[in-house]
C-alpha cells in the first residue's frame, strides 16, 4: 500500500510539472502513466482550487456519474439478480440513460456490494404454502405430543451412496491405473430420526432401498 501511495504521488507531482510546462495533453499520459480523463480532472483540480487540493487526498478519485443512481440500481439488482456485467450494463443503460463497459460495470456492482456467488437448488416440486400449512396445522402438533412422551416422532428419508473414484493427478513418468468399482457399486441407506431423543436409526445394505410405507425394509426400520 505504501508503494501504491508512493507511486500515485509521483505521477500527480509530474502530470502537475508538465501541466505548468505547457506540454501536449495528448503526451502526457503516455509518458507519466495516467488516463486522458484523469489527468483532465488533475487540470481541472489544480486551476480551480490550487496545488493543495490535489495533494489533500494524495490520490484523486473521480466519482462515476452511476453514483447518482446508486440506490436505484442496487434496489433493481437486488430484486432482480444480473447473471453477467453485460446484462447489467445494459439494464442500467435502460434504467439511467448512461452507457458503461462491463468492466466499468463490475467494479460498480463490486462497490455496492455484490459479488458473483453461484446459485443452490432446492427442491422444484417444494410449496411453500403447503409446507406451512402442514407445519401448523400436523406437524407442530405431533412435535407437542412427542416431547411429552404420548408419541415418537420420525423423519424418515433413503440416501444412496454410488462408489466412484474422484481422480486427481500425479507427478509421474508415466500414467498411473488404480483399482476402480466394477459396474455401478451402490451402498443403500434408509434413516430414521428421532429430533426429541436425538436418536438416529438406520438401515444400510448394497441391494435396494424401497422406500414405500408397506415395503420390507420400511417395516424392518420401524
């Protein structure tokens, strides 16, 4: 950070000098390192209110136009996630009137917080209505019922496992075979769990799982 703050004072201090020498706007950049705008708003800065208000914040930042929107565009992202820069950059085009880059666009996003994080699923047939519903209406009840002792209350679900390799990578002359599953390898697992007694009782077998209330290994569970 320090050098970072060393190196942009430099740059002011001698876009500065070569502003005072008169020397071609158009060079300038190119020899000290800086953006046309920036050194644009460097001019700007220096005539109109001197030298010290340049070095007061040793590195001037411009403020982007898009600030003005800020809480429009963050209230319309958030409402309705962008999946790239491009996308949003044209939504905010729509939404201010004003045309940015994706890039420029990214770092804006980055600014008001968001970031790309990859979306999880859930369950397509879930319904929410229902759910809450059966909370209130079943559920809640039998949970009462189970803490007194009246009842036992289970949340039965199958899990299945499949014995695949994950293969990585080595460091070798030449390419190395392990030992893998033959055909589809599957271990079967049927649960129970008790949330009053904290209790979890399972079934675990290589063959099948049927899960329907009348089948053998549903009995056999309970």
């Amino acid at each position: 950070m320090a050098f970072n703050h060393l190196k942009a004072q430099k740059k002011l201090a001698l876009s500065i000098l070569m502003l005072k020498e008169n020397i071609d706007l158009q060079s300038i950049p190119q020899v000290v390192g800086v953006k046309q705008r920036q050194l644009l708003n460097y001019r700007k800065i220096y005539e109109t209110q001197g030298l010290a208000a340049l070095e007061k914040n040793n590195r001037y930042r411009p403020s982007s136009d898009l600030d003005a929107y800020k809480e429009l565009i963050r209230e319309d992202l958030l409402k309705r996630p962008a999946a790239t820069a491009s996308e949003a950059s044209e939504r905010i085009q729509k939404l201010t009137g004003l045309k940015r880059c994706p890039t420029q666009i990214r770092q804006f996003m980055r600014r008001l917080g968001l970031k790309p994080i990859k979306v999880a699923a859930i369950p397509a047939k879930a319904n929410q209505v229902a759910q809450a519903e059966f909370l209130n209406n079943n559920l809640e009840a039998r949970i009462k019922e189970a803490q007194k002792g009246e009842s036992v209350l289970l949340f039965v679900d199958a899990a299945h496992f499949i014995w695949q390799l994950y293969l990585g990578v080595l460091w070798c002359m030449s390419r190395i075979f392990i030992p893998a599953a033959s055909g589809r390898t599957r271990i079967n697992v049927l649960g129970a769990y008790d949330p009053v007694n904290n209790v979890l009782t399972k079934i675990v077998n290589r063959s099948y799982i049927n899960s329907s209330i009348n089948s053998s290994t549903v009995i056999e569970l309970l």
